[in-house]
C-alpha cells in the first residue's frame, strides 16, 4: 500500500487462477475500438497486469471483456483471473432506468445472451486493485498454466 493511494490497496499475483480464454462467459459485448485499444496497452507494457474478474462458481465474466478479446485474437492459451463471489463486488448498471442484480448477469452469461457494451459496472469492495504481471510469454503456450 502506498501513501499516495489510501483507500487503495495493489495486490499482487497472489489469488491470481490461470484460466483458457474459452472457459470465460462474457456477461457484455465488446467495443471493436477498445480492444484495440487494450491490445496496444498489453503489447507496450509487455505483460499482462491486471486480471479478468470473474463470478468464480459460473466463470462469467465481471470485468474484462475486452481482454479476454485480445487474448482470443492472439491466441493466448492463458489468462490471468481474479475468482469472485458477488459478496466481495459492487454491482452498478450503466444504463439509466435499469436495475441489475447478480442473478441477471450470471443468468445472460450463462444463456450466452450478452448485454450491450458498458451496461454493468463491477468494483471491488474496499477499493481494491489487484495487480499480476504476467509475461506475456507465459500466457501464450498451453503448457505454461501453474494453476
């Protein structure tokens, strides 16, 4: 924890779950622009930093989306995941009007049956950051997980 960042704490790879892209169920569509935009991020950075957050007994995905995009583009054989129960998650909708709760979201990524772009917004409670730096080299190839 830094001093600059009091209600912030940056967690490291610890908690961090190795998962395929394939396993992920998006709860939203992705916006083309974004990712690439992401994909620029990840490749000047040269690693990956931050998890996909994901509903850990359904693996739908809280946030993320256009992470996991990227690395279904390029192939990636592993993602970094933060595993969560909506105990530990801020759920808010985007959309003026609409009330959202846990249940919907787990139920449209089960049904395959995304929301538009940017309708949920998941924080973590206690305004958490989790942090993982994996090379992108470990992601790539199937052998790598060391979950």
């Amino acid at each position: 924890m830094t001093a600059s960042l009091p209600l912030q704490t940056i967690l490291p790879r610890a908690g961090i779950t190795l998962l395929r892209p394939e396993q992920l169920l998006p709860t939203e569509e992705f916006i083309e622009a974004r990712v690439h935009e992401v994909s620029r991020e990840i490749d000047a950075e040269g690693c990956w930093r931050h998890p996909v957050l994901v509903e850990q007994n359904t693996h739908v995905i809280m946030d993320g989306h256009h992470r996991r995009e990227f690395a279904l583009r390029r192939g990636y054989a592993w993602i970094p995941c933060l595993m969560l129960d909506y105990s530990r998650v801020i759920l808010e909708s985007r959309r003026p009007g609409l009330v959202l709760t846990p249940d919907d979201v787990i139920s449209r990524g089960l049904q395959r049956r995304p929301y538009p772009a940017k309708t949920t917004r998941h924080v973590l409670r206690g305004g958490v950051e989790y942090c993982c730096d994996f090379a992108l080299a470990e992601l790539r190839h199937a052998g790598a997980c060391t979950t």
